[in-house]
C-alpha cells in the first residue's frame, strides 16, 4: 500500500509537471526565457535554503575574489538565469534539431571530429552550465559514423526519468544508467563512438577528493577512468548564456594528459571545469551541495580514492577546511586531548585548526605545532562575547568538554557540524553524536579524546602519546629537577611534603642536584615546608610563573617529580622524563604518557576512590616509601 501511493504520488508529480511545462511550451522561446527569470528571482528571496546554499558556494569559490556585495549580486543573477533556462527547456524540448541550431552558436566543434580521427572513441566531459540540455546538439554535430552516448544518473521518480530520457532519444542520444555497471559505456567508447559524462556534482564516499576552485570537492573519476581504460582522449564541452533565448556551445581541444593515474586526471578535469565555470559565473548549477561535508567522515584519510592533486598544484594552494577545538578547561586534560587534536590535523591536508580555550591555558596550546590558532576565553567573557568570536568562520567544531555552555558557544556560533558526545541538556547543540564506549577494562583518558577523532575519520596510532617531541638530554653535573608537591583537585593526591624534601634531600647530597620548586598560588605553604627543610638550598617558583614561564622553566629540567597534576601531563607533553607518585587516582585513566614517565603506586584497599580528602589513614600515599622514590629519581637520571 505504502508503495503504490508512493507511485500515485510521483505520477502526479509528473502530470503537475507536464502540465504546466507544458504551457509554457506554447509560448515563444524568447517570451518563455524572459519570463522564467521572474520565477528565479523569487525563489531567490522566498527560498532561503537555497538563497544561503548559493552563497555559502559562491563564497567558498570566489573567496578573496569578490566583496559580499558581488557575491550577493551574483547569487541573484544566477537564480534568474537558472529560471530563464529551465523554462527555455521546455520549449526547446518540442522544437525540431533545425530550430535549436538557430539558437546555439557552436565553437570548435572540428576539435572533437579531429579527436576521433584516429578511431578511437573520445570521452566528452560535461558540466551543469548553462542549458545544458542543449548538449543534445552535438548528435546532430558528431564525427561522421559514431554514435554519443550518455552515461546518467536515473531520478527516482520513474515518470520523470522516462520522460527526459525519450527526450534526449529524441536526439538520438544513446542512454548508459549508471546502476547497470560502466561495462556498456566502456564497450561503447572501444567501438569508437562518443561517451558523455557530467563531472561537476558531488560524488560521495566513492569520489576521488580533488580541489575545484582550490577547495576539496569529492568528484566522480569516471570520465578519467573510462578514458585510461580506453585510450580515448578527454574533449570538454560548455554552455553558457548570452542573451536571451541565445547560446554558445564551446567545445576544448582534448585535455592534456600529464597522468595516466584516474585520481590525478579527476583533478586535472577539475581545473579545467574551474576555467569554464570562471567564464560565466552565474550560468552553473551552484544549487547544489558541490563542497558537502561528508557525514561523519569529514577527515579524508580512510576513504578509498582519497585526496589527489593535479601535477604541479601544491597542498598549500589548497583553501583552509576550519576545524575548531573547543579545549577543556583544565591543563592535565587539555594535554590529554593533544593527540585528538594531532590526528585531526593529519586527517586532510587542507585542514586549519583553530583552538578555543580558556586564557589560563592558551600557552599550552602554543606549544602544539600542529595547532594553527590559539583564540582566548578571558576570564567572566560572556557566552554571547564568545561565540561572536567564533562566528561565520569554521566548518566544523569538536566540543572535547562536557558541559552544556561549551555546546551552546559553538552552536550560537553558527558552526553547521558539531561533533561531541551526548550529555544532558545540550542535545541540539551537539549534531554529531560520539557514542560513549561500551563498559568494559579501565582506558586511558587519552582515547576518550581520539574517539572523537576516529568519529570523524581520523586515523589513530595504537599506542598514542602526548609526547609533543622525544626530548634528549645530555649528562650534565649538577642537573636541575623539577618538583610539583602539590594537587589542584585536593589532599588526597598529594604525597607528604616532608617526604618529598626527604628525598629531594638525599638526591640532592648523592648527586649535587639543583631542585626546582614549581606549582600554584595556593601552593606555596607546602613548597615553602619543602623550601625550609631543605634549609633554603633549592628554587622555590610556587605561585611566582604563568603558564609560558612554567613551560620554559620544565624545559630546563632534567626530571620532574610529581604528584598527579596538570604539570604532570604538560613535562610528559614536553618531553621531561616524569616520575609521578598516585594514590587515590587511577595511572591506567590519567597517568602520564610516553617512554620516559614512570608511575609509582601501591594498590591499597580502597584506591583508587577519587575523593578529594581522604577519611581514612591516607594509606595509599603512605604506602610509597622514601627509599624507593629516591632509587627511582636516581635510576631515572642515570
């Protein structure tokens, strides 16, 4: 039942449509050309769908070319040639071969017939300008003795395809569906006949990623594949508009054929089809998704054809896809989405990525060369202030924090593809849902960031590290080590000071170490105690750094000993061999990351519990003795 008023539906469609093509038929071409160009301009104003899609092409294309005022201008004069032409077709649809001619000034047509001489079928790479319907033309203009033949995409309204298909018969046009394989049109090109293909709409996840007015456009390599296959020379046709119910058809000599790889042909069409469009802007179809996001795989690496360039066209020439990251807030796990944000960056070559963050963190992000642009979140900057910052500037936007505001600040931005995981209140904010891992063994905080990379088609690295770059360091005497004793998130966390100045103390007098003191304000009684035992023979930086300051004074360590903190995480991050003592958190969730960071833990009972004081006796720290962190400190500077 559902299938046949589905079927009534498209059949009365199709009358609805024959009807009032129809009428318009019985007019003059001119007067149907002039009056369709009234239908255009108000879809332009009553359609804004459609209005902001043409502009968000035009944009894209013309980017640095034209002023918004220009693209503007351009948007409506397309939507009233596209009225102008659509209503022209169905005239022209009931008008003889010999009429039509009289309308189409055809140019070049000898280097099409001087492509076919040597038998060989040729390959004519077609494009939605114009009327293109009117390239129905080059039957009756064909090399003597072959046959055209068009490859098409069927319509799912069945009436319609009929329709349009005994139309183009009418020509003597010769029709290839594209769900019956390309066996037929490849059989049909090596009997030296004339194969046409479109090659200018969006071709999916099957599509070879090539630029089309420098920005990666998924375009189908059939053209290119039929004509390696075949030998056959690639001749490109255009129709544009020049005056009314007037047309120009403009053949190209055969394209030069600087590869025999169908990716890098697709892209070399592709800027040939550039050209073409160039020369009259407001004749193509930019009704139509050409640059679409992919969904969800918007990052390129894993698709099957991939990115490819023409010969001597630089990835660099390549226009920015904008990424935004918008950062957590806290230090230790904004280090621990750092290699998300590196295998976003890796996931196409054109990527541009921007991170929005906190101020009290920003520094960090400068030290990840992969990062393009740093934006500041001040501190009490409004939800409003933020996303005007933001706005009208970004293709996507990953949201790797939870909370409800971080969704809304992208979504008020107006960012289309916002990818992050579901969480209460901020459903519609988030419009590319990351699942949440099924339960099962405790993983590193790390992959709960990379999942969102993998989300949108990043490749992942099985043993993933925040190291930004391996750090060497050559034996020096009296070497400077790095001591964080304190822990933002509470008590629990923190070993004893009294036994981190033991230790500093004993490494100190075997080694003639230099111990650097380092943390926050509310950090300076315990590095103080510390300070004090070690009767004053030590640097004591608690409170006294910013985050740039920190950054430099950890590069200069040799070592940091620490409890579970964001310092923690940023010296892995750069590379300083780390020694962390844990005890009510858990090393396999959040401990440090890469080759020269060692845990030291024992298990107790009740760890780890999370909690910020512990209401016990504090067994989980007092368990890790002063002997064996000295013996690690001093192993690890060996």
């Amino acid at each position: 039942m559902e299938d046949a008023a589905i079927s009534e539906m498209s059949y009365l469609t199709y009358l609805i449509y024959r009807v009032f093509s129809g009428a318009i038929a019985l007019l003059p071409l001119p007067v149907g050309f002039v009056l369709g160009r009234v239908p255009g301009l108000i879809a332009y104003y009553l359609a804004p769908p459609y209005r902001r899609l043409v502009i968000w092409n035009l944009r894209i294309a013309f980017e640095g070319e034209k002023s918004p005022a220009e693209i503007r201008r351009l948007a409506r004069a397309h939507f009233a040639t596209l009225g102008a032409n659509l209503f022209a077709s169905f005239k022209l649809a009931t008008m003889s071969a010999e009429a039509i001619a009289a309308r189409v000034a055809i140019e070049n047509m000898e280097s099409l017939h001087k492509a076919a001489e040597p038998g060989k079928g040729v390959v004519l790479v077609l494009s939605h300008l114009g009327n293109w319907e009117l390239l129905a033309q080059l039957v009756s203009n064909r090399p003597p003795g072959r046959l055209v033949g068009t490859v098409y995409q069927p319509l799912n309204n069945k009436y319609f395809d009929r329709h349009i298909n005994a139309a183009r018969a009418r020509f003597g046009l010769v029709p290839f569906s594209r769900r019956l394989g390309f066996g037929g049109p490849i059989k049909f090109l090596r009997e030296g006949n004339v194969a046409c293909v479109f090659v200018d709409q969006h071709a999916g996840d099957g599509g070879v990623w090539a630029p089309l007015f420098g920005r990666l456009a998924s375009t189908s390599p059939l053209a290119a594949t039929m004509a390696v296959r075949t030998g056959a020379p690639l001749v490109s046709v255009a129709v544009y508009t020049t005056g009314c119910a007037r047309w120009r058809l403009v053949v190209s000599d055969p394209l030069p054929r600087e590869s025999t790889d169908p990716e890098q042909l697709t892209a070399e069409i592709n800027l040939s089809l550039e050209k073409e469009i160039r020369v009259s802007p407001a004749d193509w179809f930019w009704v139509h998704a050409r640059w679409k996001t992919p969904r969800p795989e918007f990052l390129l690496v894993r698709y099957k054809r991939g990115v490819s360039l023409a010969p001597g066209f630089a990835a660099s020439a390549l226009k920015p896809f904008n990424i935004l990251i918008r950062s957590p807030n806290w230090l230790g796990d904004a280090v621990m989405s750092a290699p998300a944000v590196r295998a976003i960056k890796a996931g196409r070559p054109d990527a541009r990525v921007t991170v929005l963050t906190k101020a009290k963190i920003a520094d960090f992000w400068k030290t990840v060369p992969e990062i393009d642009e740093v934006v500041p979140i001040e501190p009490g900057e409004s939800l409003f202030a933020t996303a005007r910052k933001i706005s009208a500037r970004f293709d996507v936007a990953f949201v790797f924090p939870n909370s409800i505001r971080t969704g809304l600040e992208v979504q008020f931005a107006g960012i289309p593809r916002r990818i992050g995981y579901r969480r209460p209140w901020r459903g519609r904010a988030i419009n590319a849902i990351v699942r949440d891992p099924k339960p099962g063994p405790i993983t590193h905080q790390v992959h709960h960031y990379l999942a969102m990379a993998r989300y949108a088609g990043a490749e992942i690295p099985s043993t993933p590290s925040t190291l930004a770059q391996a750090a060497s360091f050559a034996p020096v005497q009296n070497p400077v080590l790095g001591l964080v004793p304190g822990a933002e998130y509470g008590a629990a966390k923190r070993w004893m000071p009294e036994s981190f100045a033991a230790v500093a103390r004993r490494v100190r007098e075997q080694t003639g170490a230099q111990w650097r003191i380092l943390g926050v304000d509310a950090d300076r009684p315990i590095a103080e105690l510390i300070a004090n035992r070690l009767d004053g023979q030590c640097e004591n930086l608690a409170g006294q750094t910013t985050l740039a300051q920190l950054i430099e004074r950890l590069r200069e360590c040799r070592l940091l000993l620490t409890n579970d903190t964001g310092t923690m995480h940023l010296a892995a991050h750069l590379g300083v061999p780390v020694l962390a003592i844990f005890g009510s958190t858990e090393e396999r969730l959040t401990g440090p990351l890469g080759p020269a960071s060692r845990v030291l833990r024992h298990h107790a009972v009740c760890s780890p519990c999370f909690l910020r004081e512990c209401p016990l006796d504090f067994r989980c720290m007092q368990s890790v003795t002063v002997e064996e962190v000295t013996t690690a400190v001093l192993r690890a500077l060996q």
